[in-house]
C-alpha cells in the first residue's frame, strides 16, 4: 500500500472507529436503565401470592372461561401478523396532530363532587368522584418500552405535565405491562405525589425497586378491598397476562372498581371478553361510568384483547351508564388502522343505544352531563 493511500486511509478508518464508539455508547446509554425497568421479580414464598386461589406452580393463572382461552407462551402469531407489524404500516398513525386539550383550573382546582373523567390518551386517565382523585395507569413517557430510544412511540404530548397533576388519593395500576406501568412515571410520582399505589399481587416489588416507600404500597388480590378515606376500591378480574421480561405471569392483573359514598366508576385495565364481566356487574353494579378497553386487538391475540364491539358487551354486562373508551389513539401497538376502533365502536354503541362519550386527550367529562359525540378523530385520521 502506498503511502498516499495510507495518509488518506487511516483517518477514514479513524472515523469509522469514533463512529462506531459513538454508536456503542448510545446504545449502552439507552441500555442502562434497562435491568431496572424490568422491575423485580415476586418472591414465590410471600404467603399471600403463594395462598392466592391464582396461583398455582409458580405462576398466576385466568379465570377457567368458554369464552376466552388461555393466552399462549410465547404467543402463536403466524408470518402473515408478523410481516404486516413490521411492514404495514399505512393508516396505523395519524396523518395530522391528535387535538390535545389543557384540562381546565389547574392542579389548584376542587375535585368534582358528582363524577368527572380526564382522560389523558392510552389508558391513563384521572376520575374525581364525590370529592375524591383517583389516578389511573399513568404513563407520560415517550415510549411504552423498556428503553428510551426504542419501542412503540407516543403520537400525541401528553396534556399536561405529571407536575402539575392535582394532588390524588390513589395511583391504580391494572397490570405491570409497559403501556400501564411507567418506571419513569413512577419515579416522578415518588416525589411530586404523596398518595399510595393500589396494585395487583406482586407488583409491589417493582415499585419498591423503583424508589415507592413500603407504605405507599397496597397489594391486592381479586375480590379484596382497600378502604381510603371515602374511597372503597376493589381489584376485580380479567383474563389477561404480566410479564416485563421473558418471564411472564409472576404478577396479578385486574380491573377496578372505584367507588365513592353513592357513586361508582369501572376500569376494564387489559383483557379479553369474558364471564367475568357478568359476574362483576352483578356484584358491583350498576356503574355510573366504565372506562373500557377498545384498542390493540388482533385475532391472533383475541383473548387478551377486546374489540369494540367486545368492548360494547362487556359495558352491558356490567350494567355501566356512561361508556368511555380508554386503550387507543397514543400508541401503535396493533395492525388495525388508528381511528378503526373509534369508528367500530361508535357503530356497535349506536346499535345497542349505550351512551358514548368520546373526549380528546386531556378533555374533562362531566359523567351526568358528557359532551356530545363531535367526530373530532376523523380530520386527525
């Protein structure tokens, strides 16, 4: 080789070395949250989840159902799924910015004494009922992922910033999926709210990793109660899975009933259509409003996920007033198009007469008097 050759080669090469030292940093960088955020795994001989009638060889279990069967480990999902996930992505985003709305009065504001609703995108909503606040699988990452420069992105800010959420009596979380349960958010919450974390069985020990004080911290099976203050709330079934890692199904999933001293709100968290929601609506209901799950759903994974038109069956079952659809529009995590279950569940609510409300993120809800259905999705998508 010449010498010219080599005085013109070794900085290219010296460039590609930085480069790829750059790129090997960034990647670390990303990764370095990455063992935490996958939480901590349950002990296995803590007498309440080894006695839970869900637990049983090491892991929690569904419901028994003719309706939904067991999810699979690792899920069956065909070449056909996987091809249109990585490469069909038309229509799955929308094409103009999601209207947001700064909710209104501020974090100084009283919390309404009848029932309001503040959905703030994805699964993550405030309800203030009778005077109380309750917090419901916040996220306000960019991401629902593990990493920060990596997985399923927001597609919308969120409305607000976490800081300047009002003061709440309670954090529910329904299951520790990445998309409900948000280290990042989590570890903000430690120091800008002062109230406890109601969770499912074994999801105590991702919070205790991640900086919550043992005593902020309620575990719960299904059919237990938590009383605070005027609020009663009581994790409920799904038929669904956990899992932040490869390990699946050391912690509880579930849904929630929030009640007040006379009113009662219904959160679905994740899960396929079911008997449970029967059962639920005879114990617990009727419910003033249910915030139900309407996205994310797939045949391939349909026993995890409803459809809208699953989502309408279940809001009857509990025999719910108001429905608000919760679960869509801030992250792509299914192959149908963005607006799809908006527009599939306003039919199929129309068809059974069930009364609908649909805000934009950020939006505030007065349960005894819902703003009317405006369409505001369809120039979005």
């Amino acid at each position: 080789m010449s010498e010219a050759h080599q005085s013109t080669g070794s900085p290219k090469r010296l460039l590609a070395l930085t480069a790829l030292a750059a790129a090997a940093g960034t990647v670390a960088w990303s990764l370095r949250d990455l063992p935490a955020a996958f939480g901590r795994r349950p002990d296995g001989t803590d007498p309440r989840i080894r006695n839970s009638p869900q637990y049983r060889d090491g892991v929690f279990h569904n419901a028994p159902s003719a309706l939904a069967q067991e999810p699979q480990n690792p899920p069956q999902v065909d070449r056909s799924t996987v091809r249109k996930m990585l490469f069909e992505r038309e229509g799955r985003t929308p094409v103009r910015p999601v209207p947001v709305v700064r909710p209104e009065g501020g974090p100084q504001r009283p919390a309404a004494e009848g029932i309001e609703i503040v959905w703030y995108g994805h699964a993550s909503a405030l309800v203030e009922i009778e005077g109380s606040r309750v917090l419901i699988d916040p996220i306000w990452s960019d991401r629902c992922s593990p990493v920060a420069h990596v997985g399923p992105k927001r597609l919308h800010p969120a409305p607000v910033e976490l800081e300047e959420l009002p003061q709440v009596d309670v954090v529910l979380i329904s299951h520790d999926h990445y998309d409900h349960l948000d280290m990042a958010t989590v570890k903000r919450l430690v120091t800008t709210q002062s109230a406890p974390f109601a969770v499912p069985l074994g999801i105590g020990g991702h919070l205790s990793r991640w900086g919550v004080p043992e005593h902020r911290i309620i575990e719960l099976d299904w059919d237990e109660t938590c009383t605070l203050g005027e609020l009663t709330l009581t994790l409920t079934s799904a038929h669904h899975f956990s899992g932040r890692s490869t390990t699946r199904n050391t912690t509880l999933w579930g849904s929630w009933v929030i009640a007040g001293p006379n009113r009662k709100i219904y959160y679905t968290g994740d899960s396929g259509y079911f008997e449970g929601y029967a059962a639920i609506g005879e114990k617990h209901g009727p419910f003033d409003a249910a915030l139900v799950q309407i996205g994310a759903y797939n045949e391939a994974w349909a026993d995890i996920h409803m459809t809208p038109e699953d989502a309408v069956r279940a809001h009857l079952d509990l025999r719910a007033e108001l429905l608000v659809p919760v679960h869509w529009c801030t992250f792509n995590l299914a192959l149908h198009p963005w607006a799809e279950p908006i527009e599939r569940l306003l039919a199929e609510a129309k068809a059974q007469a069930v009364p609908l409300a649909v805000p934009r993120p950020g939006q505030r809800v007065d349960v005894d008097n819902p703003p009317e259905l405006d369409g505001w999705w369809e120039d979005v998508a």
